[in-house]
C-alpha cells in the first residue's frame, strides 16, 4: 500500500502525468534484473543513477526535495547505485545531505572519483569526498578520466586490502582514452571501468567492453542517452509499436534497454534531477531485454533518422 500511495501521490502532484499508472503498480510485483560483479559475484542493480549537473544544487536550494524523491524512488524500485565526482561541483555534499539517515546510507552502492594529481593530493581528495558522501567505507572508488592513474591505483589497492574501499576502477567518456583503456584492462587488475556507451555512440562495443568482459571487469555506462542527444534525435518520433516486444514504452526505456542489452554492461547511470525520469529510467530494468534481432533492428531505425 504503501508504493500505491507514493504513486498516487506523485500523480497528485503532476509529476507523473505522462505514465501508465498500472504500468508503474505492476512494477512492484517483479524484480529489477541485476548483474553480477565478477570480481566479488555480488549481484548490482542495472540502473542507477548519475549526479553531474543534476545535483550541483547547494544545500538550501529549493530543488533538494525533488532530489530526495529521486533517490527515493531510486531504492523504493530497486536501484542503489550513485554514482558521483568531486569534478561534479556541489553534487557530492547534496548526496550525502540527502542519505543521511543510516537506514537509507546502508542500502545504497556509493561511487565517487579521484580527480587531481599527485598521491597526498589525491588522498586529500578522496577523503573529502567520502566525508562529504556520508561515508566511512566507500563501495567504489575510481581514477576519474585516467588523471594520473598509475600514482592512484596504487593508493586505491593499499585502501581496498585495508578495507576503506570495497571496488576501485578507471573511467572515461571519449573515444580518444578507448586505446589506453584497453592497455590498462590488460596490464591491471579492475574491478569497474565506467565508459560512455549509447545506440549513438556504439565504440565502446568493438573492444572496449567485450575486453572488460573477457577480464572479468564490470561495466558502469555513462552517457547512456548519449549526453541528451538522442532525445533531441527522436523528437516528435513515436516509439515503434515493436519495442513491446522487449516491454519498452517509452524513448528512455529504449535507449537504455538497448544499452543493457549488451552483456559486458552491468550498470547504466543515467542522471536526472526529475522523479518521473527517475521511475521510467528504471523501468528499463524490468521485463525483457532486446535480442540480438532487436538491437540490429533498434540500430537501424535511429540511425536512419
């Protein structure tokens, strides 16, 4: 009862006006499809959510309850991947403003990212994040865009045996890092890799993640709408009436059920700052996914727009 009055409650205030209610019930009934983290077997939630911009709010913005209710709904459906960067502004200190309460910290998977050079500055860095995060124990800590990323490996070794981190890893968005990428998921032992990957921006899947799949590292994906594009692309465009046949219903569902699809993927991280995105972003995450006959065929219909 308590889901069915969150809904209703969302309805009333206008913020779930575009979707099917039922829809959104039936949602309760099943089970948000998860993958596994080869390097531990712990099973991951396939969506989360992404913080850069959507959460550079300060502290006595008026958007913060708005922000609660995502990530609200974010764990009520059965998310719990955040994923954050002290590059990401002010978005860091909302995060843990808004989870705060323990029983809400403990049941989240908290990311973050180490951006500077050097190794006391780096530890600076990463210190302040998990404090401004809530956090004594970070679950994934990782090199953001491969700054200095030999001197931060090894620091994030040293706190993985010493328990501070559970996970550390190496991100970047662009193709241009993909060759370096690929050295470092031969030459070190990852446990994540977060890359961009989308239907429009398919590189990632030609060596990047079938290599992070064959090395048995996970996959966080960023820019997953390819950085808001994609919606531009399919502007006045309906959804296929043949996306039912992997239980899509809506553009956002397509993209990332397209992107989830891929079996070296094992989180997508979608940012929003809006409850209603929020709910249909984890829709993609129930029901079926897309063969391998449907992703040809999704391809070739945005692609031809």
């Amino acid at each position: 009862m308590k889901r069915r009055e969150n809904i209703k409650t969302l309805l009333a205030m206008g913020l779930l006006s575009s979707f099917d209610w039922a829809r959104l019930l039936a949602m309760d009934l099943k089970n948000i499809q998860t993958r596994i983290i080869p390097s531990s077997k712990e099973a991951l939630p396939v969506i989360g959510v992404g913080t850069w911009q959507t959460f550079d709010v300060g502290l006595g913005a008026p958007e913060l309850p708005q922000l609660k209710e995502v990530l609200r709904l974010l764990l009520e459906k059965g998310g719990k991947v955040i994923d954050s960067s002290p590059m990401y502004g002010r978005s860091e200190q909302v995060i843990g403003h808004l989870t705060s309460e323990e029983i809400v910290s403990k049941q989240l998977f908290m990311a973050s990212k180490v951006w500077v050079s050097g190794k006391d500055q780096g530890i600076v860095q990463m210190n302040e994040s998990m404090k401004k995060m809530g956090r004594t124990k970070m679950e994934l800590m990782q090199v953001h865009n491969l700054l200095d990323w030999k001197t931060h490996l090894t620091t994030l070794r040293n706190w993985k045996s010493s328990g501070k981190i559970k996970y550390l890893g190496i991100t970047h968005y662009h193709h241009s890092a993909y060759s370096k990428i690929e050295q470092l998921l031969k030459n070190e032992p990852l446990d994540f890799l977060q890359i961009n990957y989308s239907i429009l921006e398919r590189e990632a899947s030609d060596r990047i993640l079938p290599l992070a799949q064959e090395k048995g590292v996970a996959v966080l994906n960023n820019r997953p709408f390819g950085g808001g594009g994609l919606f531009s692309k399919v502007k006045n465009t309906a959804v296929p009436a043949w996306a039912k046949e992997f239980d899509c219903t809506s553009w956002g569902q397509f993209f990332l059920k397209f992107n989830l699809s891929h079996p070296a993927i094992t989180c997508a991280i979608p940012g929003t700052s809006k409850p209603k995105h929020m709910v249909d972003n984890l829709g993609a995450g129930y029901g079926l996914l897309p063969t391998e006959r449907h992703r040809q065929k999704m391809i070739q219909f945005i692609d031809q727009l």
